[in-house]
C-alpha cells in the first residue's frame, strides 16, 4: 500500500499565541477512510485545512500523493476532493449551476449528470440552493469535491448537525467512494460516525494525538468491552471505588456524574457479585444497565472528559 | 446482443467508467462569469439600485430643476405718500419688466422681506425719491433692485445711453438636466463598480467560498477577471439606460460616438472595480467594508461635481478635487457626451482614471486574501 496523506510534527500557532496545532504526525494510506475524531477546538479544522494545503503550518511536513504544497500546488488541486466546514454557495445558483461551476474549474470533471445521480440530488437539480434542506446542501457541498473525480477526498464535519437519516445517506456515498479505491480523510465529533465509517482514526485533543487506531483496538484498549453502569444510595469515596475495582472481571472504575461505570470483559461474573457486595453494605441499589463500550468510553477515559458537552 | 444492452446499466453502478469530458483553457472564467450575471439577474435589489434607481433620480432632479421662465421679481410698496404715484411709475415704465407689486405699510412689507416672499422693499420718500431695501447676498433680491431702478428711472426719463438688443437661449446641451446625466452617469459607475465588486468579494469571503474556490484549480486570475468583466456588462447596460433616458424623455443630444462614451464607461468600471477590489481586499466582515467604502466613496460625492459643479469650491480645493478618479470621469463623460471632445483630446483625466485604477489592483493583488 502506498501513502496518500503524511505529515509530520505539524505546528500551528495562531497570531503568535493560540497552539491550535501541537507537533501531530499522521500517516494515511491508499483507499483507507481516516478519521480525526476531538471535541470542539481541538485543531481538527486547522489539521485538515493545513494538509489541504489552504494554510500554512507554523512549522512541519506535509506530503499528499508524494508531493509537497510548494513544489506541485496546481497538479495536486486536480486530484484532491474538498468540503469545508462551513460553506455557504451561492443561494441563487440551482444545484445543477452550481456543480457546474465547480466541475469547470478542473481539466476532466465528471458529467454533473452522473453527480447529481450518485449523491440522490437529481431531483433538486434545478432548485435553487437556498431552498435546499440542511442534509441536500451538505450533500451538494460532496457534490462539487466528488465532481473532479479525486483521488483523496477530504471532508470537514460532513454530518454536523444532519439529522440521522441524511447522515446514513452521506455515510453510504463516502463508502461507495471509498469502495471506488478513493482514499477519505474527514473530522468529526460523533463517535458513532467515527466507528461504523473509519478504518482508522485519531482522537485529537488541544491539538495533539492522544490516541490513534482502528475503532476496535481503541476500544480494546479499554481492557473491558462492556461497561456496567450502575448507582447505590449513601456517598461513595475513593476506598469504596477501590473495592469496586476488585470484582471480577472488571478492569477499570471511573464515576460519572454520580453514577459508577465498571469496564468489565465478562458482565455475567460481575453483575451478580455486584449485586452481593451492594447487599451485603446494607445500601440499595438505584440503577443499572450495561452496554457495549463505545470510543466515547476511550475518550473520556483519557481526558476525564466527554467528547460532547451537551 | 445482449450483453451488449447491459453494459450501459453496469457502468452506471461504477461511474469511474464513464468517458470524462475535458475542460479548455476559459472554461473556469465562462463559468464564473455565467454565475455572476445569472445571480446579478436573481437579485431584485441589485437590478434595482444598480440600473432603476439612478433613472428615477435623474427623473426626479430632470423634473424638479427643468428650465422654467425666470419668474417675476416681487416688490412692496411702502404704503404712505407717493406709493400709489410709485406704483403707477413700475406700472407705465417703458423698461419692460414685469414686476409683482404689493402695496404694504412697513411693518408687513418688512416680514414680507426677511421670509423671502418679497425680493425689494421700496419706499418713497415723498418728495419724489426712493429708497430700497435688499438683500446683497440674494440673488434675486439683487436683481429685483437693479430691474426695478432701471425701471423707475426709465419711468422719470432717463435715456439710454447705448442701444442694445438681447437673444434669450435655453437649447438642449446647457440646462440642468444635460450637466446632471452625465455625473449621475460617472456616480453611478462609481457605486456599481465597487459595491459591485468589494461587496461581492467580502460576502463570498466572509460565507468562505473564496477559501473554497482556491482549494480547486481554479485559476484566481481568471476568478478577478470574471468579476471584472460582469462590471463591463452592467456598465454597458447602465450606459444605455441613462443615455436613452436622456436623449428620449429629456431631449438631450449626444455629440459624442457612442463607442467613445463606452470606451469611457470601461475605464470608470475598471477604475472602480480596482478601488473596489483595494477596498475589499482584507475585510472579513460586510459591516466593516461597508463603512470603509462609504469612507472612500464619500469625498466624491461631494466634490466631483455630480449634481453641481465643483467650480463653486474654493480655488485652494480645486487641485484636490480634480486629481479625484471620479472628477475625471464626470469631466471625460461631460466634455464627451455634451462637447463630443475625442478622448485624444482628455488623455489627462484618462491618465488620473488609470493611475487610480492601476495602484489599486497592484496594490489590491498584494494584500488580497482569499481566507
Ligand atoms: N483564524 C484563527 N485565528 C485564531 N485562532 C483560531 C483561528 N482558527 C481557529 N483558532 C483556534 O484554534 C483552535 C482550534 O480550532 P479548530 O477550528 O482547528 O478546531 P476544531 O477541532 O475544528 O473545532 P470544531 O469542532 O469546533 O470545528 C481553537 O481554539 C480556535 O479558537
Ligand atoms: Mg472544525
């Protein structure tokens, strides 16, 4: 396999104080979809824009398809397919003008035909795009990177604040794209899209990689795949977490807003000894339920933080 | 054969397959150009600031300040001995002028005066003289007194020492409306050129579409041009619409070519589009454009004699008001339109045009930017 995006000790500093980015080394391979998953100002915006070579790191190396920025800017634009995370097109323009335009700028674009087609917007072609819903507008926003027919298509954000049936559509054009040998790199901040869309990812956090790998090993890194979350009356303390820590089976404790979670590997041997020991302490217990662990589990467990503060 | 039918439904499924269409050289700035106009046409408020608004001004001011026959001068007659004798004078004087008389005792003809309903007070002295009370510092007040002695003393007697003779002349070329269309022509250049062109660049900067257009090969050049050359199209149209309102509903004669009056309408749209471009060329914000073109476009206004001429302004200013790209604009399209002066003859004001222009994109091209 052959690497389509690198990049290595990537700095940027914003007027001399705001690190968005500090030294992050990424490696993407041919036809793989990459993930970079963070909570809000993270520098997912400001890696992706440096690595589509729209800013100039502070500091560090970027190669996309072997080339770097300077030496081969315009030949490197015909082959990348970009969407932003926030941009508004012409709201007078139809769907159709506006695939168009885009498709004029390259040397062999698709037919907007085809495009229109493949992203579910032959309907709307003649529509106006400020009469477009939110999930139609980013999938026009695909729309015009997918019409030059690229080799590397990055997406910022794609399904922020789509509702989940839109974000399913625009999941199944980046895998058949993806299926086509297209290599993906885009951000995000929903675990779920992070793990049923990427191959691999990392978890980005101030601007630093803190965690990298596929959704599976992210999450058996956790040691439990389950976790067992549950609530008992009276206070807990730190020797109460520790005894927690020592049922069966259960690899790590953290307390969540007042409520415990157990990783556990097997759930059938804590949950009854879980149930002894909250008897036998004479408290009562006031919730529990189990699921499977998510890269939510993974983040917090490294930041002590959730992704998404809702 | 039949597989042959199926091959066009297999390669829908994988569109890699199908044959791409190549681009030449222009088609990126067709396109661009294509999508300006066609939402330049889509936006009610852009057809009418850019082309109905400037013709109902010129209507309005054509109408308002159209030529009408120099109106009678107004005068009280100070109501006492020798008023009715004085008015009996104006009345049978051999000067023929026609003036409105009032008889008024003092008081009334006085407030009369000072609210400007009459220009000249007089009042006979009663033993056969005059005296008059006028404002110097109104015109018409100055000339009332001048016709209404001439008058009076024609009236007495006098005689006039030479003969003279005089041939009245409003033809089209020196009224109001012909000095007005051309600068209402040369402003609206103005405003179009770089609303036109700053508006647009902040907005599609400030929704990030620039950032978006530079992450494809699109050729920036060709992105500048494009705009520029949807400002010719307007300019052409613009040009057609006050000209043919001019020469149609107020009888205006152009002595001009046409091709030399465009030609001067390119260089104002280019003129403008680079200060546009200049204005434009850092602004994140359409609020913080909007105040800075204001800023620029205000002086010319004022000074570069739209709607009257700039010669009323002291002679210290005049070196400031003539190196403004709009006063030579006006200047070119009056001397044009109204003198049919050729433009070998206005390379001046040509050459202040493109000063104007050429600093603003060079400079305009080193600050831009596109994010
Ligand atoms: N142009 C800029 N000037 C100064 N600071 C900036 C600029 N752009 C981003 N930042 C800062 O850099 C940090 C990273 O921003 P970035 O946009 O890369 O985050 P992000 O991960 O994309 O966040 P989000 O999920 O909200 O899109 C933030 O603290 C942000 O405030
Ligand atoms: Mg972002």
């Amino acid at each position: 396999m052959t690497i389509a995006v690198q990049c290595r000790d990537l700095r940027k500093t914003y007027d001399g104080k705001v690190e968005a980015v500090r030294g992050l080394s990424l490696e993407i391979q041919t036809g793989e979809c990459f993930g970079l998953l963070g909570p809000n100002g993270a520098g997912k915006t400001t890696t992706i824009e440096i690595l589509e070579g729209l800013l100039q790191p502070t500091s560090g190396e970027v190669s996309i398809l072997g080339h770097t920025w300077r030496e081969n800017k315009r030949e490197l634009r015909e082959l990348l397919g970009i969407s932003l995370q926030e941009t508004r097109l012409s709201e007078k323009l139809s769907v159709r003008e506006t695939i168009e335009l885009f498709a004029s700028f390259y040397r062999e674009p698709r037919s907007s035909d085809e495009v229109l087609e493949q992203l579910q917007l032959t309907e709307k072609a003649d529509a106006w795009v400020g009469k477009l819903s939110g999930g139609q507008r980013q999938r026009l926003a695909v729309a015009t990177a997918l019409v030059c027919n690229p080799k590397i298509l990055f997406l910022d954000e794609p399904t922020t604040g789509l509702d989940p049936q839109s974000r399913r559509q625009l999941w199944d054009i980046i895998r058949a794209f993806q299926r086509d040998g297209g290599t993906v790199l885009l951000t995000t901040h929903y675990m779920d899209e992070a793990e049923r869309l990427c191959d691999r990812l990392a978890i980005i956090d101030h601007g630093q990689i803190i965690a990298e790998g596929s959704p599976g090993s992210l999450i058996n890194r956790l040691g439990g795949h389950h976790v067992v979350e549950f609530a008992v009356s009276g206070n807990s303390d730190g020797a109460a977490l520790e005894a927690w820590r020592s049922l069966p089976s259960v690899e790590s404790v953290r307390e969540d807003d007042g409520m415990l979670a157990l990783h556990v590997k097997e759930p059938h041997l804590t949950i009854p000894a879980l149930l002894a020991a909250v008897a036998m302490r004479g408290r009562e217990l006031q919730h529990l339920s189990t699921r499977q662990a998510s890269l939510e589990d993974v983040f917090v467990q490294l930041t002590g933080r959730h992704l998404r503060e809702e | 054969m039949s597989v042959a039918q199926e091959t066009p439904a297999a390669s829908v499924k994988s569109p890699r397959s199908q044959a791409a269409r190549r681009n030449g050289r222009w088609a990126g700035y067709t396109h661009l150009l294509m999508a300006r106009m066609r939402e330049l046409k889509r936006e009610p408020e852009v057809v009418f600031w850019v082309f109905v608004f400037p013709l109902l001004l010129a209507l309005g001011l054509g109408i308002a300040f159209r030529n009408k026959p120099g109106e009678a001068a107004s005068v009280a007659i100070v109501a006492g001995a020798g008023a009715p004798e004085t008015k009996a004078m104006l009345e049978g004087s051999p000067h023929h002028a026609t003036f409105k008389i009032d008889v008024q005792n003092e008081a009334t003809a006085q407030k009369g005066f000072r609210l400007g309903k009459y220009d000249l007070v007089i009042a006979p002295d009663g033993r056969g003289g005059f005296q008059y009370r006028y404002d110097p510092a109104r015109t018409e007040s100055v000339l009332a007194r001048a016709e209404v002695d001439d008058a009076l003393q024609a009236a007495a007697g006098r005689k006039d020492a030479v003969a003279t003779t005089a041939v009245t002349s409003s033809a089209p070329g020196s009224r109001y409306i012909d000095f007005l269309i051309p600068g209402l022509l040369g402003m609206n250049l103005m405003n179009s050129g770089m609303w036109g062109i700053g508006f647009a660049l902040v907005d599609m900067r400030q929704r990030k579409l620039l950032k978006r257009f530079v992450a494809t090969p699109m050729r920036r050049g060709d992105f500048l041009l494009a705009l520029l050359s949807s400002r010719l199209v307007l300019m052409i149209i613009e040009i057609a619409l006050l000209l043919s309102l001019g020469i149609f509903v107020f009888h205006m004669r152009v002595l001009g070519s046409l091709f030399s009056i465009v030609l001067l309408g390119a260089a104002g749209a280019v003129t403008f589009g680079g200060l546009g471009l200049l204005t434009a060329s850092r602004a994140q914000k359409i609020e913080s454009v909007s105040g800075l073109m204001n800023l620029v476009m205000m002086p010319m206004w004022i000074f570069s004699g739209v709607f009257f001429s700039y010669e009323r302004f002291p002679t210290m200013l005049q070196p400031f008001v003539k190196i403004l790209p709009l006063t030579a604009l006006n200047d070119a399209l009056r001397a044009s339109i109204l003198e049919g002066t050729p433009l070998t003859h206005q390379w001046p004001r040509l050459l202040v045009m493109l000063l104007w222009g050429g600093i603003s994109f060079a400079l305009a091209l080193r600050w831009f930017r596109w994010t």
